[in-house]
C-alpha cells in the first residue's frame, strides 16, 4: 500500500511539473513567438517518460506485494470450509476460492491504493493550486467537497447490488454444478431440456442483476465527469475574467487550468476501480462470514502420528432425506492397525459415517475418541494430514495416469510404477484418461482409485467400496495391498472380504422395508 501511495504521489508532482513547463512554455509563445522552446519541449518528454514508467512499475509491483495476501486467503478459506464440513454444496465454495480470492488480490493491489489516492493526490493538488491562486483553489475546494455526498449515495446503492450479485453468481456456480453432475440421469429421464432452461432463468436473473451494477457504475462515472467539467469550466471563466483585468498572469493561469481537471481524476479513478470490483466486495464479505462461522481451533490437539485407536460411542449419523433417529446408535473399539469392515444394508449410513471420521461431516450424536482424545480436539488440518479417504464414487482429476495418481504431489515413477504392479493394474503412466478417467473399465477405475489412496503417507484408511467392481482375486490382491499399509483401517462394503473385525450398521425393521 506504501508503495503503490509513494508512486501516486511520485505521478503528482509530475503531473504539477508537467502543468508548469506547458503553462511557461505556452506563456513564452504568446509573449513572444520567437522565443525558443526547445528546453521547454525537452523537459515535457522527460516528464512524459517519467509518467510512462512510474505507471509501468507501480501496477506490477503492488499486484506482486498484493499475492501473498491471495496465497493467504486461500488457504484460510480452504482450512474454514474443511472446518465447517459439508454443510452446503461444493461448487460455491469452489468458485468463492478461486475467482473471489481471485478479485480481492485485484481489489487490494488497485482499488485500495486508488482509495488513499483519491484523498491524498487530490490534497497536493489542491495545495499547490492554493500556493499559486488561492480563488482558483477555493473554487475547486469547494466543488471537491460535493463529491463525498454523492460516492456514498451511489456506494451504499453499488454495494447492495454488489452483494445480491455475487449472491446471484454463487447460486448460478451450484445449480450449474448440481447439473452437470447429473447430466446422465437428467438425459436418462428426459429432463435436460428443463434443467437447461432454468439454468438460463438463474444465468438471466444474473444479467439483469448485473446490468443493474453497471447501470449504477456508468450513473457514478457521469455524476463525477459532470461535476467534474462543471468546476473546470467555472474556474476558466473566473480565469478569464481575471485575466482581461489583470489579476493573474497568463502563465499562472494556463498552469492552473491545466490542474485543475487533475484534482478530480483520482476520484473518478477510484470509483472506476470500485465499481470493477464488484466481485471482490462480494466475496470478501462472504469469506468473512466463513471465516467467522469456521469454529475455533483453541486448545486442540495434532493428530497422531502413528496407527490410533478409535473408540465409538453410542455414535448416530444423519443421512439426509431420512430421519436421523431412524437409526441406531453404534458402539465400536477400533484397534490400532487392524482392518474393520463396516456392514450393513444400504442406506444406513455407512458413507456418511466415513465422512465423518474423514472430518468432513459433523456427528449428529454420540462421540469418537482417538487414542482417548475428544475428536472435536484434534486439530482439523492435522488429522487431514494423517488420513486417506476413498470416497464411494472417486473423482479421477487428471489428463494421465500419472497425474491422477500424484494428484498434486510429486512422486517418483517406479513409486507409481509399483503402487499399479500392487494391483495387478497393467496400464501406462502415459496413458491418456479422458474426463472421469472414460478410457478405464470400471475395475481399472476403482484400482487406479485405491492406488492412489494407498500412495498417501496415512495412519488412518477410511475405504469405502474399495473393491466394487471386482472380481474376487483383483479384490483378494486389493485388500492384501490395504493390509500390507498396517494402518487403521476401516473398509464399507457389501461383500464378505478379509478383515481383523466386522462391524454392523444396523437401523431398525422399518428402515429396511
């Protein structure tokens, strides 16, 4: 911010000089014009280049200051949706993550530092015009003082706007999501041509809350260019007047008109960078809110770093759609290093259950224990850090085998190499995926899912499903490889498979027919 001022002001002072060399050099011509202004004309390009840089560097060099407050965001961000757990579809989170921080790392490195500009360039300009011509200076002064009524009319009005657009945005990124995830049954069923329309009803509204914005923008721009022409064209004619009576001399004059425009510029500069921030100001209240509504992490403790032990105490999960109190309490001592199958029907919460150890669903009743400590004192990004989920449909990101196996880290070839040949899954490191990894059967699938669980440096496995989709010996090899790992395991399944320990998820006769 200091900066990004220092160079504002840096552009000041020679935009004054600029003023002054024109203003003597224009004087001297009508004063004479012979008189050489070659000094003159040499001065105003140096000054000119002089502007051409300090505006080159200032811009880069505030946007690079501003980065690390958008790494910072981010992870911030990130770190309080793992916190809140999965209380809301992921797709705003997605978008508030990346184009939100996005436009606040914009918002920082050029709509704050235009901000202070617009108080403070203005103050040297009106200085300078009060040192030379105190009635010019109180005619701008007096102008410039009408500007802060209207920005903070037309701000509480932009912000409002701001806000219900970001709103608009946020629902338009789930609705988009929750279609694209469900394109195939919406097709199966005929219904994509109704859930495309609405899409276009939610995109519609979304225009027209955005024009709205604009419209309030361009309503701003003009409120300013017109108070701004109006208070250059009356300190010309006082000028003039002045002028023709001999008040002022024609150089001072010629510099302060020249000025005058000047004053008015970084206002309208900032209030052209705060109506393109328009995103930003949205979503910096909406991460302060999921900054605030994260719970706090005082007092808690790191995750083991060995195999824990877990204990399970009249545990409840909610499923959504269906009564919690549906199902019954569980109850389970989980040794360190043992593999547990979890049993049950469908739909009793075995997923949810999962998802739940994994920390990113809350427990509707009871309570979990890790080597004796509360689970809501283990610190979240901790206990993130030390186990491995594989969720029941994996999502396989990647353009290669390679690239959905390291998933973000960098891990050696032959170790990839290796994790496959565990499995008996005979493809290339090379080969190319398609979306969802298409080019796959679903065994390979699932395989090339497992792999990459067990390539994590975790103490606690949470599978669910993990041999769907195979036959008994690619499942036999798949279980040997989760043994093989010796840590605390706890596999969801339907099909009888080789554990130390079953566990049943029960739910009462009702539930089941």
């Amino acid at each position: 911010m200091a900066i990004a001022v220092v160079f504002g002001m840096v552009n000041v002072l020679l935009t004054i000089a600029q003023a002054v060399v024109l203003a003597r050099a224009l004087g001297s011509l009508f004063a004479d014009s012979s008189m050489s202004i070659g000094r003159d004309l040499v001065i105003l390009a140096t000054l000119a280049v002089a502007r051409g840089l300090v505006a080159l560097v200032s811009e880069p060099i505030t946007s690079r200051f501003a980065r690390p407050v958008r790494h910072i965001l981010r992870v911030r961000t990130l770190d309080a949706m793992l916190r809140r757990g999965n209380h809301s579809p992921p797709d705003a989170f997605v978008q508030l993550g990346t184009r939100g921080v996005d436009a606040i790392e914009t918002y920082l490195a050029a709509y704050l530092p235009a901000l202070v500009l617009s108080v403070g360039a203005p103050m040297a300009l009106l200085a300078w015009m009060m040192f030379t011509d105190p009635w010019s200076a109180l005619i701008v002064a007096s102008t410039f003082a009408l500007l802060p009524i209207f920005m903070v009319l037309m701000g509480l009005e932009a912000k409002e706007r701001m806000d219900h657009s970001w709103a608009k945005q946020q629902v338009l990124a789930n609705y988009f999501g929750d279609i694209v995830r469900g394109m195939a049954t919406l097709k199966a069923h005929n219904r994509s041509v109704t859930a495309t329309e609405s899409l276009g009803d939610v995109g519609n509204e979304l225009r027209l809350s955005t024009m709205k914005t604009l419209r309030i923008a361009f309503l701003s721009g003009f409120s300013l260019e017109l108070l701004s022409s109006l208070a250059t064209a009356l300190v010309a004619v006082v000028l003039g007047v002045r002028l023709i009576d001999g008040d002022v001399h024609l150089t001072t004059a010629l510099a302060v008109l020249l000025i005058t425009p000047e004053v008015y510029v970084p206002l309208r500069r900032a209030s052209a960078r705060f109506h393109a921030s328009t995103d930003a100001v949205g979503a910096a209240g909406a991460i302060l809110d999921l900054l605030e509504s994260a719970p706090e992490l005082n007092g808690c403790e790191s995750a083991p770093t060995v195999p824990p032990r877990l204990d399970l105490h009249d545990v409840r999960v909610g499923v959504e759609g269906r009564d919690h109190h549906t199902l019954l309490a569980l109850s389970a001592v989980i040794e360190p290093g043992t593999v547990v199958g979890l049993e049950g029907p469908s739909g009793v919460g075995k997923s949810t259950l999962l998802r739940v150890l994994a920390g990113l669903e809350d427990l509707t009743q009871g309570e979990v224990l890790v080597n004796g400590t509360g689970f809501a004192n283990i610190e979240p990004t901790s206990w993130h850090a030390t186990c491995a989920w594989l969720p029941q449909d994996p999502i396989l990101p990647g353009a290669t085998v390679r690239d959905v196996l390291n998933m973000g880290e960098e891990y050696e070839d032959k170790r990839l190499r290796d994790a496959l040949d565990e499995l008996d899954l005979d493809v290339s490191l090379d080969l190319i995926l398609g979306e969802g990894a298409e080019g796959l059967s679903g065994g390979q699938r699932r395989r090339l899912a497992v792999a990459r669980t067990l390539l994590r440096p975790a103490t606690v496995l949470l599978l669910d499903e993990p041999t769907a989709h195979l036959d008994e010996l690619n499942a036999a090899k798949v279980m040997r490889a989760i043994r093989r790992r010796g840590a605390t395991t706890i596999v969801a399944t339907h099909r009888q498979l080789d554990v130390d320990v079953s566990i049943m998820m029960s739910a009462p006769e009702r539930f089941n027919v």
